[in-house]
C-alpha cells in the first residue's frame, strides 16, 4: 500500500468520525416521561434483567453485581431459573453502578426531539443503602415500592404537563453551578426539581405527595445522574454506525470485564479485565477491600462530562483525592484523545473552553491515554456497599482490541 492510498484511508476516517461526532452534537435531549420498562425499554421482556455492560454470565459477575440482580429479580418476582440478563446497553439503556432494570423498573425517558430517538436509566436511589450499591432488604425494598409508584406516577403526570424538560439547558448551568454530571450532580437535581414543581401544580398532584418527592430529591443530590446517563447514551448512539468511525459509543464495566463498542465496528463488545480505582476510601477501609470498576456510568466521560470535565466541580475534588492542578490535567488529557470540544457544554474555570466530547479509539491507541473516570468505589464483597470514591480507567486491552479490527477491516 503507497503513501496515497494510506492518506486517502486516513482521509475517510476522518471524514467519518467528522460525520459521527456531527450527529452526537446534534443531539437535542428531552427528559419526556418516567414509565415501567416494558412499555419503552427496546426488547424488554417480563423475565429479562438488565445490568452494566459488557453481558455476561451471572456467575462472571462481580459479587456487588450479582446481588443487585438477586435483589432486582427478587423485588419483580422473579425466580433465579426464570431469570435472563442482559446488558442495559444493547437496550437503548443505562445501568448505573450494581443496579439492574426489571420490567416494572420505573425509569427515566429521554429523547432527541430532532429523530425520536430514546434512552434510559432507572430512577437514582441515592447513596447509602441502595440497589445500585449492591445491597438489598426491606429498607431498600420500601423505597423501590415508593419509586415505583407514588413518585414514578408523579413525576411522569408532571412531565406530561410540561411537554418535558430540556436536558441541555440544565447540564449547561449545572457547568456553572459546580457539576461535572456524573459524581456531582446537586445544581442538576436542584434545577430539575425547580422545573418540576410547576407541572406537579398544574397536574394536581396532592400537597403531601409534593412534600414525599421533594423531601426526597433534596435528600438525594444525585438524583439527576440517571438523566445524565441517559443523556450521555442517547448522544453517543446517536453516533454509532458510521461506516470508518473509529469514536467509542459505550462503555461498562460489570466487575469483572470493562468493554468498549466503536461506531464502524458494529455492536461487538471488546472487552479486558476491569481495573481496581484508585481514590479515597471510607473510615475503616484499606484498598484491599474494593473490587473492580461497576457500571455504566464510565460512558458519561465519552459524552464530556465526569471527569473529562472535573475543573468545574472544586467540591468533588477532595473527595477523589486530586487538587486543581490534578483535574485540570484530567482535563487536558481528555481533550487529547478527543474528536472534538463540545459547543454548548463549556468550563468557566477554564476560560468557557469546550468540554472534551467524543473518545477516538485511534487517538487513545496512538497516545497511551485511556479516558480517566471519576467512580463509585464498591466493596469486592456482596452487600458492603460504597466504601469511596475513586479514578478509574478503561484498560488499554479494549482500546488494543478494537483498533486491531480497525486494522482488519481496512
């Protein structure tokens, strides 16, 4: 092969990825409704469960996985040998940290408003004893009846009288207001609420369970991150299958495997081994006692925001052991394997710079940098929980993977 023809292959990559990212920040998200995920999940079925990429067998799991699928199928009803997985990506859906969605999942509907095009996440407990940490018992049950009902039904009645709520327009002033979208999202969730409130009136949604649902959000600071996630896929989806793209749509980890699916390369997971994150533990926890990366929350680093964007957010940066100099690097390290800068999602403290938007499987390959995320650190074991927050990567073997069947392909 001369000179010419490697430009001209260079050339169509380009113009693919070019063609890729175009559409990802075409993307008009609209949080539209709160409905059960058999009526809007893609391919849901009464006995499917699904869980963070990439799928595998239940007993290839991690054990926080493991038990927040136990604990989902248990609360929808479902015996273990009635049980199918999946994972929530190949669905059009996001599963956060070790949490799982079940037919009744009640969970959040966002959708582009120029194609109709939709993406998933279920409703965030909130920290502490909760399904997506892995933990199970009647206290998190309680909450998952309430969920699933009282606030479901509210919240989607005030979407309705809404016409829904612009996604964008709160990431943008989240920016602002000290989120980076993953980690911390308090200005989202109070943002959110503010927009809320209007539709729960109109709707006539009784005073005390305003109060219930209030109460709770301000509770749970972290509510927004399930419209984030859902964001975050609906952008990068809308970027998949373009022929030569070589820009990273989905990320997961399972707490056991990370895996990756690039845009030209169809839906075919390249997976390695998860890494351990590496940040500040609780009181009373060694490093020894954390497991493996879990979720699929890592894709919201892909769509430029987490820690592509940790600048913006001072206060979580104590938390994950970095000071401004360490999260300006982050930063700048993710705008190196990045396609583009975001037009719209900008760091104040970084002059409004654009946040870095669209992994390129060819630039993380060429450069050594995988994209840094900012994490929920999980006991390895079942029913521990959170025992801190940390920084993670996706291994280079997923990265190694998918540029050699770039290679093959061209």
């Amino acid at each position: 092969m001369d000179a010419r023809e490697n430009a001209a292959q260079a050339v169509d990559v380009t113009a693919a990825n070019e063609c890729a990212i175009a559409r990802v920040l075409a993307c008009k998200p609209r949080l539209v409704a709160v409905r059960p995920a058999l009526e809007v999940v893609p391919g849901m079925r009464p006995e499917l469960v699904l869980h963070a990429a990439p799928p595998a067998p239940v007993e290839e799991l991690s054990a926080p996985l493991r038990a927040g699928i136990a604990g989902a199928a248990e609360f929808e009803g479902l015996g273990r040998e009635q049980v199918e997985l999946g994972a929530a990506q190949d669905h059009g859906s996001m599963a956060g940290g070790a949490g799982a969605i079940t037919a009744s999942t009640p969970v959040v509907v966002v959708e582009d408003e120029s194609s109709g095009r939709r993406a998933f996440h279920f409703l965030m407990e909130g920290f502490g004893r909760s399904l997506i940490l892995g933990m199970t018992g009647e206290d998190v049950f309680e909450r998952l009846r309430w969920l699933r009902g009282e606030a479901a039904a509210a919240l989607d009645v005030a979407l309705g009288q809404l016409g829904g709520i612009d996604c964008e327009e709160i990431v943008i002033e989240a920016l602002r207001r000290g989120d980076e979208l993953h980690n911390r999202n308090a200005a989202a969730t109070s943002m959110l609420a503010e927009r809320l409130a209007p539709g729960l009136a109109r709707a006539g949604i009784a005073a005390e369970v305003q109060e219930r649902l209030f109460a709770f959000l301000r509770g749970n600071p972290q509510f927004f991150v399930a419209v984030s996630l859902a964001t975050s896929k609906l952008m990068l989806d809308a970027g998949h299958g373009v022929e030569g793209s070589t820009l990273v749509t989905a990320v997961g980890a399972n707490g056991r495997d990370c895996g990756i699916k690039v845009s030209g390369l169809g839906d075919r997971w390249f997976t390695a081994p998860a890494q351990v994150p590496e940040g500040v533990l609780m009181e009373g926890f060694g490093p020894a006692d954390a497991g493996p990366g879990c979720g699929d929350s890592l894709l919201v680093e892909c769509a430029g925001l987490g820690a592509s964007v940790l600048p913006a957010a001072p206060a979580l940066w104590p938390l994950l052991g970095v000071d401004q100099r360490e999260a300006v690097r982050i930063h700048e390290r993710a705008a190196q394997i990045a396609i583009a800068e975001h037009p719209r999602y900008v760091v104040p403290a970084l002059g409004d710079r654009g946040a870095p938007v669209g992994v390129d499987l060819m630039l993380v390959v060429e450069t050594g940098i995988s994209p840094v995320i900012d994490i929920v650190m999980l006991h390895r074991e079942a029913g521990r929980g959170m025992i801190g927050f940390g920084l993670t990567s996706p291994p280079m073997g997923c990265f190694e993977q998918a540029a050699e069947a770039v290679g093959a392909r061209l």
